[in-house]
C-alpha cells in the first residue's frame, strides 16, 4: 500500500515510516524539510530516497490534499504531544519527570521563552487544524484506514484503576490537553460517522534515536542527573519501535471504529527508578514528594502564569499525570495487531546507551550504559569477612548437622534483620549476595517470604538455587514459584516484582559453574542428595 505520513522527521514517525517500509509498504511523507528528515532517517537506517519525501506543511489544506493523491491509506503521526507546556510539532513535550528540573537559562540578550498567546496558538493550530487538514481531508479522499496517533492523556486524571478505550475523557486545564482534546472529539465524531478512522492511545514513547531529546527521555537524563523525584503513581512506557510496528500493522489490520490503547509498561517511580540503577550500576539520588505537593505547586504555577507567562515544565496536569497514572488495557490492541511488546528492561537500556553515546548523559551517571561501559556480573568482593569466614562458614554450611540445624536457625533471623534493616541487610550477605523472595503460596495462596543467596548476573536478573540446606526435599519456594511464577525480591534495599523461570539443563550447565564461585558448598548439597537442586532465573518484570 501506498501510505500517506506526517510527522516523518519526528519520532514516532521516522520509525513508522521504517516499520511500514519493512511491511512492504510505500510511505509517502509530508514534511516542511527534506533535508532534515532525510538526516532524522538516516541516523536509524532508513535511505531517504526510500521514502518519497514531499515538501509541505499539513496546516496547508491544499498541501496536504495534493500530497495525499494516490495514496491508499494515512497515518497521523505529527501532533504537539506532551503533558506540560507547548511543543514543536512532531514532537513530544517535556516528560513528568522533567517537571521538576531547574528550567534553562534564557539566552543572552533576550527574555525567557513565554508560554504566550503565540505558544496557545500553535498548540491550537497543530493539534486541531492539522488534525482536520489530515483526517478529515484523508476520509473525503477515500483512503482507509486513517490511522490517527493520540495519547493516553486524554484520559488522565483517570476515572478508575485501568484505563480502557471505553473510559471517559479528561477535562483538561491546559491549552495543550484542551486542544488534544478537540482533536480527539473530532476523530471520534469522524468515526461515530463511520468514516474508516483508527485511533491508537501511546503512553510515555521512549527509545534510542530521537531526533529532540524530550518527553521520559529528557526526563530520563535529568532525573539521573540530579534527583529522581518520587511522586505517588507512575508512568507508562511504549518503546516507539513497538508504537512504529503497531502503527504499520494497523494499516492492515484496522477497519476503523478502532480505538486502540498502547500504553506499554506501567512502573511506578520508584520501580522506574530500580531499574535504570539496576542497568547502570549508578544508585540515583532519589527525593520522595507527596502527591498534594506536586498537585499544589502545579496549581500554583498555573495561576501565576496567568498574571505572568513564563516557561517552565510543571502544570497542574503534568503534577495530575504523575501521580494519578494508572495501567492501560492494552491487550484488544495487542491481539488485534498480533503484537508483543519488548521487555521494558530492554527500551530502558537502548534508551540509556543512546544517551550516554550522544552526550545527553553524563558518563559518570550512565555507568554500565557508558560507552565503552560493560555490564558484568555483580560477583561477591573478596571481602575481609570473606577471606576470613568463608572457608569456615562454607564448611559449617555443608556438614550434615547444619541441615538440621540451619532451617531452624538462619531463616528467621534474616527475616528479622531484614525488617529491622528496611531490607538492606541479612545474616550472610557479608559472605554471599542474598536476597529476600517473597512468592505466592502455591497451596495457600499467602504471601511467603524467603532468604536466599543470590547469583546477580549481567542482565539484571538474580539466579537461585533450591537447595534447602542440602536436604532432601525440594524447599517450598520451588514449588510456589513453580505454580506462581509471579513473584518480588527484595535486594539491597530495593524492592523489584520478578517472573521466575526454572533452567532448562543446559542453561544450569551454564550458569553451575558461576553459582559456585559464589557459594561452593552447592556442590557438596549436590553429592548428598538423590534429586536434581532446581535453579531458577528471577527476571525484573
């Protein structure tokens, strides 16, 4: 199909453009310049002369009509997105998280940027003129499907604990939200008519290779940068060659009448934050700010703006979309569109590489992420405790008697010091890296807490043996995970949900040798029992 596509030299839309070359199909792009788009294509692999790139600007009804001629389907993808303040169009606004950063200094010789009548304007002129200008001029030239790019803050502050595509929409106090808002009630009028309009909801896009560092990746870099703020709620994280794909398939797949959610990744801040320390080896500074806090200083700013423009990120709707964000159902569009969204540990790593490579992460914060930086496994040090004890403890741990004695003994008082402590410490981890796992009952269906050690290995997971003190029976934690595989660990202070997934024998032949440089006793349960030690991957959800 020959496919009509805004927003080329943006985002979202110079990776649609690669996903629907890779389908097979023909893009044909409007943008006001080539030459910077050809450059945007380029840097993700995509040969400018592969895309038919047609000069034009989509508030120019004329302009778009004639680019569009001959083409079979559309796909809106240019848009002023963001939460908190104007935005070029293409481009997604300044994220959540860079809401609470310090604003830039104003050049030299002139004020700072006003979020002004001028700013409104374009918000207004981008976000509902060239809306129509596209989709509605798309339906009256008979293309289909008109695949219209929204975005799940439409629906935010949320009205229950999952956002769907039924859910009611916001009610927005900004300019920006006001006018996606319009641009949202005409599609949805568009569709309500039966025109072959499909609309996609994207939560926060994140990835490498944006051609303006902004939305969660400004965010992203300020917040490891300075301080990560810790508000109530979360994000939702779509890594853009998901949205990319989506998008392509959705030419295909859609019909119209279609009102896809593509959320992605829902992580609390907290949770967001693990991650990003888990993948650089960099603990973040990290600041808690209670939600009224947030929602107070954004009102604050709001009406201080009235009587004063001025640019700077947090309104009351970005302070809302922080801390009331919830979870999108995202799987009618998923198993419409046959998709499977990548691992969030993955978007988030490309994500950091990509910004440490291109200078927008200071190398010292990226850490593992750096260039030339290596993520290696987090083995014990050869601590004083360890040079000193292990030896003995090793012994201790592997005699016959300490089977009997060690389960009675060593689990509840890791229990409590590891209450004691806010989960930063445990009996033995001076010796060996150990972790508190806390699985679901597989009879019961109660939470059921348990000390192990630990193997942290390079991507971010922990790997653990059932050994059970070298007993004979398999340990009930096995067995949970075995029925629930769902589960959370509690490593050095952090607190991560996990999927567990039992080895296959190759893979513990693999690993086996590593588990013993981090407790050799494993082999000497291995000589004593008849039954296999089950070994099993915890990978951060």
């Amino acid at each position: 199909m020959r496919v009509f596509l805004t927003g080329a030299s943006g985002f979202v839309g110079s990776f649609t453009a690669r996903a629907l070359l890779a389908a097979g199909h023909r893009p044909r792009a409007l943008v006001r310049d080539p030459g910077k788009t050809a450059k945007v294509l380029a840097a993700i692999g995509v040969a400018a002369e592969d895309v038919e790139l047609v000069p034009g600007d989509m508030l120019d009804a004329a302009a778009v009509a004639e680019a569009m001629r001959g083409c079979d389907a559309a796909i809106h993808a240019a848009a002023a997105i963001g939460v908190t303040g104007p935005a070029s169009p293409g481009h997604h606004a300044r994220g959540p998280l860079a809401s609470l950063r310090a604003p830039a200094p104003p050049a030299r010789g002139r004020p700072a940027a006003s979020s002004g009548d001028g700013a409104r304007a374009d918000l207004l002129q981008v976000n509902v003129r060239g809306t129509r200008n596209v989709v509605g001029d798309a339906v009256e030239a008979g293309l289909a499907p008109v695949v219209h790019v929204s975005t799940i803050a439409v629906f935010v502050p949320p009205a229950g604990p999952v956002i769907t595509a039924a859910s009611p929409l916001a009610s927005p106090r900004n300019d920006y939200g006001r006018s996606k808002l319009a641009a949202e009630r005409y599609v949805r009028r568009l569709q309500d008519d039966g025109a072959p309009v499909v609309v996609v909801y994207p939560g926060g896009v994140c990835g490498p290779h944006q051609p303006t560092l902004d939305a969660l990746m400004e965010g992203m870099a300020g917040a490891l940068s300075r301080m990560w703020p810790l508000p109530p709620g979360g994000v939702s994280v779509v890594d853009v060659r998901d949205l990319a794909e989506a998008l392509a398939r959705a030419v295909s797949v859609g019909r119209g009448g279609e009102r896809w959610l593509l959320g992605g990744h829902h992580l609390t801040w907290p949770r967001y934050a693990d991650l990003c320390d888990s993948l650089t080896g960099v603990p973040c500074r990290r600041l808690r700010v209670p939600g009224g806090v947030l929602l107070g200083a954004g009102t604050l700013l709001d009406a201080a703006k009235r009587v004063r423009p001025f640019d700077y990120p947090l309104t009351r709707d970005a302070a809302e979309f922080m801390v009331t964000l919830v979870p999108t159902d995202d799987e009618p569009a998923l198993a419409a569109l046959d998709l499977t969204l990548r691992p969030v540990r993955e978007t988030v790593a490309d994500s950091l590489r990509w910004l440490a490579e291109t200078g927008h992460l200071d190398p010292r914060r990226a850490g593992r992420m750096a260039p030339g930086g290596k993520e290696r496994p987090t083995m014990p040090q050869q601590t004083l405790a360890r040079r000193a004890f292990g030896p003995l403890m090793a012994r201790v741990s592997g005699a016959r008697w300490f089977s009997r004695v060690g389960p009675k003994i060593v689990p509840p008082l890791d229990r409590a010091l590891h209450r004691a402590s806010g989960g930063r410490f445990l009996l033995g981890q001076a010796l060996v890296p150990s972790l508190v796992l806390t699985t679901t009952g597989a009879v019961t269906g109660q939470q059921r807490t348990t000390p192990l050690a630990c193997m942290p290995d390079e991507d971010g997971s922990w790997v653990v043996v059932g050994s059970n003190f070298g007993r004979e029976k398999h340990p009930a934690w096995t067995g949970n995970l075995l029925k629930n595989p769902d589960a959370q660990v509690s490593f050095r202070g952090r607190t991560v949900p996990v999927t567990a997934r039992l080895l296959s024998d190759e893979e513990r032949a693999e690993v086996w040798p590593r588990l013993l440089k981090v407790w050799p006793v494993y082999d000497r349960y291995v000589e004593r029992v008849e039954r296999q030690l089950r070994v099993f991957r915890l990978t951060p959800r």
